[in-house]
C-alpha cells in the first residue's frame, strides 16, 4: 500500500488543504471540478475516493496451476480461495497431473460453490465461471435464507420426534446443510466484494466493525447447520424416538431464530428478550439432564442429541452478544457525528 506525506496548509479561518498525489489522481483519472467523497472513518481516518469512477477490481480471473504435489483436496481449496476472493472466472491449469483427479476436484468444488460452472477446457485447462442466481446477488438476501434454512432443518428433526414425519426426513435434513454450505461461501465472497469498494461500504452504511460481526454471524449459522446434521445422524442409529427432548429442542430453535432477527435489525430490546429466554431455557436443559440422567448415561446417542441443543443455544448467545456490541459501537459512533457536527457548525459561525 503506497504512502504519501503532505503538509497541510491554512486557507482563511476555517479551511485546511491537502494536496493530492498525482499518481494516484491518474490511475482514477481525476480531473478539476470534479467531486469527490470524504468518509470519516471510526479511527478518525479520511478515506477520500470518486464514486463516479470507482475503480472494479482488476482481479476477475483466477489462475489456479496444479502440479504433482496437489492433492484432489488441495486443488478444492484453491477453487474455493478464488471464489470467496470474487474472481468471476477460475483457470484450473495442470500439467503431470492426471485428469481424472483434477475432474473430480472441480466437480466437489461445484457441489460446494452456488454458480460454479465449467465454461471452457481443453487437455491441460479447465475454465470455471460464477454465475450467480439474481435472487442470490444481495447480501441481505443470501443471510435471511441461510437462517431460514438452517431453522427449517431443526424443524424438519422436530416433526421427526413428534411423530409427524418418518425417518426419511432425516436424509433429506442432512442433504439440505449442502445447500446452507454454499450459501455461507457466497455470502463471504459478497462481503469480501463490497469491502473492496469503498462506495459500495458508504452506499450500504456497512463499516468495518459491520463485516467482522457478521462474518461471525454467518459461521454461527452455518455451524447451527451441521448441529441440524449431527443430530439427524444421531436419531437415525436409535430405535427408541426421545420425544422427552421435544420442549427443549423447540425452544433452543425458537431462542435461536429470534436471536437471528434480532441481528438482522440490530434490535437490542429484542436481543435482552432472547438472552432472559435463555435463561428459561436453560433450567428447562438442567430439568431434563436430572430427570432423565439414566437414560442419557445409557444411550450416549441420546446425549449427543442433547449435547447439539446446547451447543445451538451458546451459539444463539454469541449472536445476541454480537448485536449488543454492534449497538454500542453505532451508538459511539452516533455520538462522534453528532460532536463533529457540532464543532462544524461553530466554525461556521466564526467566519
């Protein structure tokens, strides 16, 4: 990252000026007259850029070369690295590398990947392209259907233990984390997209702090996925339905979608609902451990089942945890604007 100093000079009372770099106003082609925008950052850093001339990433094609030390994995990590980084295109090039296995690596890549499709090859490339749904394309979009998936999942289980479903739902539960899987990635790479693009940050008000919070936010979900995975392989081994864990399931779900939607509208009324519901919710836990502790010290996979509810509860708490902190952050930062605003206004008056 290039770094530039600059004195800064005094033009009448109240203005200061600080000269541009010129390299920098030609690779944007910057031109006089023309406006440019200055966010105040939460360090109190400038950020200055043209939204006019926002400069796309030059890096829409992803060059993967494999060699004989790649193993199939290996190379499904680098289809996958490039994806998340925004790269539109993927070159998966190999030499001295049997096809079969770069095949096989490419096809995993696109049971992973949402829009990861084979465009062109020949006998030493393979060219992959991203071509996402338009109902997929906003981030909002893509995180609300990764909650409504991973809460349909745990629902689907609970229609299993109340007798409304046969086992074949548990199948169809665990084939369905594939698609919460892809869902988390595409969200990624969107998130790492618009951080690349300072006006796409200032358009959609997302921060820095923004992006590290929901990054974990998007991992709580997905794991709340495989726990959905977990369990369901857990019942298909037993022979006895413990419709005894029913209540606490249905309320760990319940605490779990409400902490969702309270991250989602950053709903901190709501969010101090969800954390006194857990505190139910656990007694509710201990009730059941103390009732049935024979049971559960018998049939260990009864326990797992148990052992997965809890986990979906901690990780419903760190997502109503996440929201208070987000709050308190904007709240700082309302305070900041409001001070800056006012310092503004009393220059103003001195001039």
């Amino acid at each position: 990252m290039a770094t530039y100093r600059r004195r800064v000079q005094r033009v009448g009372k109240s203005t200061f000026i600080v000269s541009l770099p010129n390299s920098w106003v030609r690779e944007i082609g910057l031109e006089p007259k023309m406006s440019v925008v200055m966010e105040v950052l939460p360090d109190l850093s400038l950020r200055i850029y043209v939204p006019s001339k926002q400069s796309k990433s030059s890096a829409t094609e992803h060059f993967i070369s494999v060699d004989p030390t790649f193993s199939e994995d290996d190379v499904v990590r680098e289809i996958i690295g490039g994806y998340v980084a925004g790269a539109a295109t993927l070159m998966v090039t190999y030499k001295g590398v049997r096809r079969e296995v770069v095949e096989r690596a490419v096809n995993t890549a696109k049971e992973k990947l949402m829009g990861l499709e084979v465009v062109d090859e020949d006998a030493f490339n393979i060219m992959l392209q991203v071509v996402v749904d338009p109902n997929l394309s906003n981030l909002s979009s893509v995180m609300k259907r990764m909650v409504r998936l991973s809460v349909s999942m745990h629902e689907d289980i609970v229609s299993y233990l109340t007798g409304s479903a046969d086992k074949s739902i548990l199948e169809a539960v665990i084939t369905r984390d594939n698609l919460v899987d892809k869902l988390y990635l595409l969200a990624l790479r969107q998130l790492i997209a618009i951080l690349r693009d300072p006006y796409e940050m200032s358009k959609r008000e997302l921060r820095y702090y923004d992006a590290i919070y929901m990054t974990m936010f998007l991992k709580s979900v997905e794991r709340v996925g495989d726990h959905a995975v977990n369990i369901s392989r857990s019942l298909i081994q037993l022979d006895i339905v413990p419709t005894f864990l029913v209540e606490v399931y249905k309320s760990a779900i319940g605490v779990f979608k409400d902490s969702c939607e309270s991250f989602m509208l950053v709903d901190k009324n709501m969010v101090m609902e969800v954390l006194r519901n857990v505190e139910k919710l656990k007694r509710l836990e201990e009730d059941v451990r103390s009732r049935y502790r024979e049971e559960l010290a018998s049939r260990t996979g009864i326990t797992r089942i148990l052992d997965a509810i809890t986990r979906i509860v901690a990780r419903s708490i760190d997502i109503a945890e996440e929201v208070i902190d987000i709050y308190a952050l904007k709240k700082m930062d309302k305070l900041k604007l409001e001070e800056h605003e006012e310092e503004e206004a009393e220059q103003l008056k001195q001039i």
